[in-house]
C-alpha cells in the first residue's frame, strides 16, 4: 500500500508538481491504470530516499496537462500513457502523437479495458480440476 498518497483535482496538477519541484523532489514516474470510465494516475516523486506521490482520477475523454515544462522527463512516461491508454496529454514538449512506443497499425490504447466491462473476480466461485466449481 503507497504511503504519503495525496488525492488532486487535475485543475491543482501543475501547482502541486511545481510546489514539489520548489521542495527539491524529482520525478521518478507516474502509474496509469484504467478504471473503465476513468484513468487512475499517480505521480511519484522522491526527496532524500522518501517517496511522495499525487494521485488524480481523470475521467475517460478529458485531457491530462502536461508536467514537461517542469520535469522534461515526464515526456517519456506522457507519450508512454498517451500510447497505451489513450489518455491526451496537452502542453507536452515532445509529443509523438500515439508514435512513441506503438507503431503505424497497432492497437489503439492497448491496455484499456472495453467501455462497459467490468469483472469482478472476488464474486467467482474457484474451479476445481474437471470444470466444475467448488
């Protein structure tokens, strides 16, 4: 379980790096995961060997404002999450358009879920040898 979690709007994203950036944080990564009808982002950040994150949720559609302007190296993992989960990163200093990992003819966003699917695997019963549940 991540410790030192603080929940932002996206409006206060660039407020909150900047003020980290001030404290003499670096940006070590952000996490993405897709949640269905939104993106779960966490920023990681790390002073002295003690880690600081900021977590936002970003509902599906909206675009993500960009950090490069304050850590260039946010342009890796921001293309990186562009890419994969299709999430528009505005503002970003280098930006290669849905390029940067995937190629011409690959899957769109290949690591979001279909709209509308959602398993929970806590609610199925574990199958014993021969199919049938036990």
């Amino acid at each position: 379980m991540l410790t030192n979690v603080t929940e932002i709007p996206v409006t206060q994203l660039h407020g909150e790096v900047w003020a980290l950036k001030q404290q003499g944080y670096r940006l070590v990564t952000l996490t993405c995961c897709d949640l269905g009808d939104a993106h779960d982002i966490l920023y990681h950040f790390d002073k002295d060997y003690t880690l600081k994150h900021l977590r936002l949720r970003l509902p599906r559609g909206e675009s993500l404002p960009s950090i490069t302007d304050l850590f260039f190296a946010a342009v890796l993992v921001e293309n990186e999450i562009q890419d994969l989960f299709g999430v528009t990163v505005a503002g970003m200093v280098v930006d290669y358009k849905g390029r940067f990992l995937l190629s011409e003819g690959a899957p769109v966003a290949p690591l979001n879920k279909p709209i509308g699917i959602g398993i929970d695997i806590r609610a199925k019963a574990p199958v014993a040898e021969g199919g049938k549940a036990s």
